[in-house]
C-alpha cells in the first residue's frame, strides 16, 4: 500500500527527518510512537506533500513524492492533521458534504454510516461545526475525510486533549475504519491506544525509525520504551 524508503525533510536549514523507512499494508492500522518534536507530525506531512519530501515515497505501486497534496489526495490518501482544520461556521452536514470526491460512484464510507455511528452528529447535522465539542469535532474531521473514499488515511494525534470517553469512540471508529478495507498510518501520543489497536508500531527518535515491530514485541522491549518514549 505505502512504502517509504531513505525520506529527508527540512525546515529552513533544520534537518528534520533524517531517513526515515516505514510501510502500511493493505487493513492495516500502523502506529508512529515518540517524543514531540522527534518528526512523526512531519513524516505525515511529507508523505503528503505539505513538506518537500526527499527520498522514496510510493502508493499503490506509484512513485508520489513531489507530487502536489491535492494530486496526491486524488489517488486515495486521507489526511488528517492535528489542528482538525473543521470549517466552525458551516453545519456538521456540510462539513462531510466538503470530503465527497467529484465523480465517484460508490464509496466505502457514507453519511449514514457517519451518523449511525455517532448519532450525536446526526442530532446536531444542522449546527454549526464550531460548537462541537472537541471529541466530536476530531470524528467530525475523520469521517469528512472518510467520505472522499482513501485506501489510506494518516490521522496526527487524533486523541490529544480529549476526554478518557472521547477517547474510546476515537479507538472504536480507528477500528472500524480498518474493517472497512482501509489503511490506517496514525501518529499517537498515547501508547495503551496504540498498543490495543495496532497491527504494528514504530518508534520514532531524533529523525529516524528506531524500533519496529508488533504490540507484543514492543511490550517486551524495556529498552525502547524507557529510552524513546517514557518520560
């Protein structure tokens, strides 16, 4: 599905990702682990074209880095980044209206799927995005995502700040997703979600991959949690 080989990124003259190495399969939920400021938000932004990516990213068999963001969105990668970027003032069926692509047919993902899932979104389709509570703004923001139909869809810390039940739903639609036949590449500061609903997991550290593996392998690995990830 993804593969990533040998990916530099700068900012300014701060090199920030210094040959990163990573790979999502078909329905798999992979998870990116570390520190803040270590480039998992910017590894995302690579892939996307948001950041000049150097090295080799390829999708479904095709070479995409360089490609614009909205090229690469166009052949089936979601983005969801940390700030949500919902749209506050228009209504919560807008705001899912807005990830439809033109001239697809069938997709996996629906409005109906969208509120029988989260029947709070359906109560509220009518009202402003903006007065959402935080929990229900980040499934808001994936699920306008989900509604553009990507085999793969990359989600930066979607559980940040919110509740311990905000944090369920999030766990419980990320599993869901997967259900459905889609990749997931997710950037997580909490390591019990990961843990639970990862196929797999890297550990991210000063620019670089520096552990990967399966939940259990990273359970048993003392070292790698307390050096790159235990405060």
């Amino acid at each position: 599905m993804l593969d990533v080989r040998d990916l530099h990124a700068y900012y300014g003259k701060s090199h920030i990702l210094q040959g990163v190495d990573l790979a999502v399969r078909d329905r798999e939920i992979v998870s990116i682990l570390g520190r803040n400021g270590v480039g998992r938000s910017t590894t995302l932004k690579a892939i996307m074209g948001d950041v000049r990516p150097l090295g080799a990213i390829t999708f479904k068999g095709r070479p995409i880095a360089g490609l614009k963001s909205y090229e690469i969105a166009q052949l089936g990668i979601g983005y969801v980044p940390e700030n949500r970027d919902i749209f506050g003032a228009l209504t919560v069926e807008q705001n899912l209206v807005l990830g439809v692509k033109a001239g697809r047919d069938t997709t996996r993902w629906s409005m109906a799927d969208t509120y029988r899932l989260f029947p709070v979104l359906r109560e509220r389709r009518d009202a402003p995005a903006g007065v959402l509570s935080g929990g229900e703004q980040q499934m808001l923001t994936i699920c306008r995502t989900l509604m553009g139909d990507p085999d793969l869809i990359m989600i930066d810390e979607p559980t940040e700040g919110l509740a311990p039940q905000a944090v369920e739903r999030i766990a419980e639609l990320l599993r869901t997703i997967a259900e459905r036949g889609i990749s997931i590449l997710l950037v997580e500061q909490k390591l019990t979600i990961a843990l639970r609903i990862s196929h797999r997991l890297y550990v991210m550290g000063h620019g670089r991959m520096v552990f990967e593996g399966s939940p259990e392998e990273l359970r048993a690995d003392h070292s790698v949690r307390q050096t790159w990830l235990e405060v």
